[in-house]
C-alpha cells in the first residue's frame, strides 16, 4: 500500500462536502462506483483514507459495472482494493450491445442510467446503505450550463439525494472539488487507472459545455465557484414572478 497521502487541502474540501450535506452516518455502509478513472479511483482512496480517522466508523466497498459484458481487464483496480482490502466486485453487463441495437440517440445518458441502476441493485445485494459517485465541481458547473440552455432551468445533481426506486442514498463527496485539482493528486500519488476508449463518445453536450467554461474561466477566473454559490443561494427574491403578476 502507498504511504503518501491525500494533500490536506484536498482532503478538507472532501470532508466538508461530507459534513455540510450530512453524507455519512453511523455505520453506514458505502459503495465506491468505480468506473477506473480518475475521479472514482480518487474517491475511493479518499474515502478509505477518510474511513480510518472519522470519529465516525463506515465501512467501505467497491464496484465496476464492465458495460464490454466481461472483456475489460480490471485486474488493476482489483489489485489496487485488495491492496486496501476494500471488497471489490465487478458486474459485467453488455451495455455497450445494447446501445448498439437500440441505435441509442443519446448513448451517454443511457450509458449512465444502466450503470447507475446496476450499481444502485450491487449497493442492496451486499447490504449497503448508500451509493458513492465521483462528480466533481466542473461536473456539477457543466450540469448547471447545459440545463440552462437547454432547458432555460438553472439546477444541478444534489451533493446528496434519496433514490426512492432503489431505496439507496446516493453521495457525491467531491462537489467542491475542480477536474484540476483530483487530477493533480492522482498523478502526486501515482494511482492506477483503468483504459478504456468508449466507441459512442464523440463531441456530446457535456464536452461543448465543458469547452465553454473553460472559455469563460479565461475572462471570469472565479466562474465555477460563482455557479456554485448560485447554486447554493437561489434566492426567491430574485425570481421574476408570472405574467401579470404584482
């Protein structure tokens, strides 16, 4: 096992997303949905880090949905939780299949809901009580951007949320966190990642709004954490009322 350990900093931004959204409760048991990149590899040792000096006591676990249906080679992140001893499962799931006989118009999305449905069905067959996702702070600011303009509503995932058809808390302990900053520790740290090329992924929503942030941050440097403040601070006052309205 690595002996360095997570910056401080970093550690403490996690921590108070933790605490300010009350993620994590006695005794809970937590799923890591662990895709291999970078974000939910970093999630995992943060929280294992986390787990070992919280006055809290949780327990840890973690798991792959393999969307090849059993052709992807996760020998890395098995190493990597074994090294942690973090249980480790991995559900092959042919969903790369499927979207390519149902011609999905919008692969990612559905991408997404299968593996969050696989992970979220994992989190109740092992006794867990809630489901980790390794969103960042340029996730959440992209969200925000591209149901803005698409939809003309100014909303993002919640840090936490109650999935009410699974029965599964669902967390996501790096929303104050930038892309820049996990990518910056996980090369300090030297972790492992898993490669994988995704044949439907070319120019979606979500890479135009990441290059348009990274426009903005040229001429509006503190944008995300603007959009984060908004976020958290919709005032009522500041909406317009209906039509005809007083």
């Amino acid at each position: 096992m690595t002996t360095a350990k997570i910056h401080r900093k970093i550690r403490g931004k996690i921590g108070k997303a933790i605490f300010n959204y009350k993620m994590i409760s006695k005794d809970d048991h937590i799923v890591v949905g662990l895709s291999g990149g970078k974000d939910s590899v970093f999630l995992l040792i943060a929280l294992d880090e986390i787990r070992r000096w919280s006055p809290v006591p949780f327990s840890l676990s973690a798991c792959s949905v393999d969307i090849t249906g059993g052709s992807w080679d996760t020998s890395a992140m098995e190493d990597l939780c074994a090294d942690r001893e973090i249980p480790y499962r991995v559900v092959p799931h042919p969903v790369e299949e499927i979207i390519r006989i149902r011609d999905e118009r919008s692969p990612c999305s559905f991408c997404a809901n299968m593996r969050r449905g696989i992970l979220n069905s994992t989190v109740k067959e092992t006794g867990g009580t809630t489901l980790a996702l390794g969103h960042n702070l340029d996730d959440a600011v992209e969200t925000a951007l591209m149901n803005l303009l698409r939809t003309g509503r100014f909303r993002s995932f919640q840090p936490t949320a109650w999935q009410s058809n699974s029965q599964v808390r669902l967390i996501r302990p790096m929303v104050y966190l930038s892309e820049k900053a996990i990518l910056t520790e996980v090369e300090r740290l030297n972790l492992p990642l898993l490669k994988y090329t995704c044949p439907f992924s070319l120019e979606t929503e979500r890479t135009r709004a990441k290059g348009l942030v990274k426009e903005l941050s040229k001429k509006f440097p503190d944008v995300k954490q603007n959009i984060l403040h908004a976020l958290k601070c919709i005032d009522t006052k500041d909406r317009w009322g209906e039509e005809g309205s007083p």
